[in-house]
C-alpha cells in the first residue's frame, strides 16, 4: 500500500495546458515520448531509454483524429488508458499529458506543413496528409514541451526520418530513433496486432520470417532485388491473402532507392484481414 501510494506521488497526469505550463516551468532537460496509448513493450523500450538519458520523462498519449486518412480505422484504433497508466506509474514516468483535441488544436495560425515530391514515398503515397498531420502534431507538441529529445520507434521508420529531419531544422531538439522491439516469433510489437485473431498473428508470425529471410537474400545479392521482391511478393499475396500496399528497398540515409552503396532496409505496408500493417527490415 505504501509502496503504492510513492509510485502515485511520483507520476504527475496532467490533462491541461495551463498545468503542463506549470509542471514544465523549470524543467529544462525533458526527454518526450510521443505515443497514441494502447502500449505495449515496444513503446515501454523507448520510455525507458528516455528515462536513462534524460533528467525527466514526459509521456502523451493522443491519438490524432487528423492523422487517420480513413475515420473507420480512428474509430477502431485500440484504446485502454486505464492500464496505459498502470503501465507508466509502474516505469515511474514523470509526465503524462493527455490533452483533448481541442486543446491540441488551440493555435489555429500555426503554417501548414508540407511534403516534397521526393517525400512523397512508401506510406506518404498511399496515406494521403498522414504525415503532414503527424508533423503539425509533434510541432505543437514541441511547441508546448520545449524538450531535449525526443525518442521515436524505427518499427514506423518513414516517421522517425521526416520527424528526425523537421524537428531538428527548426528546434534545437534531438530525435532518437530506437530499434524495433519484436516478439518471440519476430512479429514487431503493434496496438493494431491487438485488432488480429489468433489465425492472423499466426500469419503475421509468418509474413515477418519470410520478410526476414527475403532481407538476407537481398542483402546477398542487391542488383537483383527488384526481381527477387517480385517474386516473393506474388507468392506471399498467393499463399497468405494479404494484401500488399509496397514493399521496397530503400537506403535509411535518404530513403532512395539506391541500395547499392548504402545500408539499407526492406520496407513493407500491407493489409491482413483489413488490418493495415507495416514493417521494416
Ligand atoms: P504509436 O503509439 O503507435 O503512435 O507509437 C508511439 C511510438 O512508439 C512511435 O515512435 C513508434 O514508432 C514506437 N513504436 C511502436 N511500436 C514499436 C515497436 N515494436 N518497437 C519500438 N518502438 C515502437
């Protein structure tokens, strides 16, 4: 009970502004986890990498309607806040900010932000305004917080390269990309696998190991990729009836499709039972 009643005291839930104000005023040394909640193993690996960076942690959790290009998939996005919190007061987190819409929106006159032609690749082709969204999102959120850094999943790695590459041009804010935190079948941690049964992650599960083994073989021999990415892809849509959105090579300096004097990550988004996934590799 006692031990309890210290982890209660210790995590600070603020849930307006004017309170973030107040709890932020002398706190300079801020590591933030932006999150949408729902979280899993993979979002606890980055709060506990703030915590060992940073002075202070601070946590939110907003799922942001103006993100989802489709309503039905923000509708469905997996929620369960009680034991988010659960989570974060056991990891001692400092901050939570659970804003609502509206006050994440309060700033109206804030430029638009827009993608290049170049960005406009892998997710950004198929998700209309989706990081767009995102980056306005954080940009407030930077805007409010003012924080060292900020610690990002490489599992949504188009994300962390824009976010990476807009925060740190206007803020002196670093971001952090951290690595993809997997199960014990390779299928990385995701609040959408929550929307899967049993029978799906079971083919997730398989999906992940073909992708893994599709890498080496690239990896192996990259001048013929795109004629080995063919084949597999024909042959997983056949045998698992996904459906596949892209799956690309692409170089994690610039996101080209240059592979062949840089490291490189095979990229892939696709639906299983209209699931929406993505992953790298
Ligand atoms: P989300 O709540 O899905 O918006 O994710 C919040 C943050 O957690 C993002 O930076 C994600 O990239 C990151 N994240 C999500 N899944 C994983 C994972 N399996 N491993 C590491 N980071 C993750």
């Amino acid at each position: 009970m006692f031990y309890l009643l210290i982890i209660l005291l210790q995590m600070k839930l603020i849930k307006q502004i004017t309170d973030l104000n107040k709890a932020l005023n002398d706190q300079k040394k801020i590591g933030f986890v932006p999150t949408m909640g729902n979280l899993h193993k993979g979002h606890q690996a980055l709060i506990k990498i703030s915590q060992k960076k940073c002075k202070k942690t601070l946590v939110t959790i907003f799922v942001n309607p103006t993100q989802f290009n489709n309503k039905n998939d923000y509708k469905t996005y997996p929620k369960s806040i009680n034991s988010d919190l659960k989570i974060l007061k056991k990891l001692k987190v400092d901050y939570v900010y659970l804003p609502t819409v509206n006050q994440v929106f309060v700033d109206k006159k804030l430029p638009k932000i827009t993608l290049n032609k170049s960005q406009k690749i892998l997710c950004a082709k198929f998700r209309e305004g989706h990081f767009e969204a995102v980056l306005d999102v954080l940009n407030r959120f930077v805007k409010l917080i003012s924080p060292k850094s900020i610690f990002m999943g490489k599992k949504d790695y188009q994300q962390f390269f824009l976010v990476k590459n807009f925060i740190e041009k206007n803020y002196k804010t670093k971001v952090y990309g951290c690595k993809t935190i997997r199960d014990s079948n390779m299928i990385a941690l995701s609040s959408r696998n929550n929307l899967l049964n049993k029978t799906s992650l079971n083919t997730l599960g398989l999906v992940t190991n073909r992708l893994i083994n599709l890498k080496k073989a690239i990896y192996k021999n990259r001048l013929k990729s795109k004629k080995i990415i063919h084949i597999i892809q024909k042959d997983l849509v056949k045998k698992f009836k996904i459906k596949v959105e892209y799956l690309e090579c692409r170089n994690t300096v610039d996101l080209s499709t240059d592979i062949n004097s840089k490291s490189f990550k095979l990229f892939i988004a696709y639906y299983l039972n209209n699931v929406r996934l993505i992953d790298n590799f």
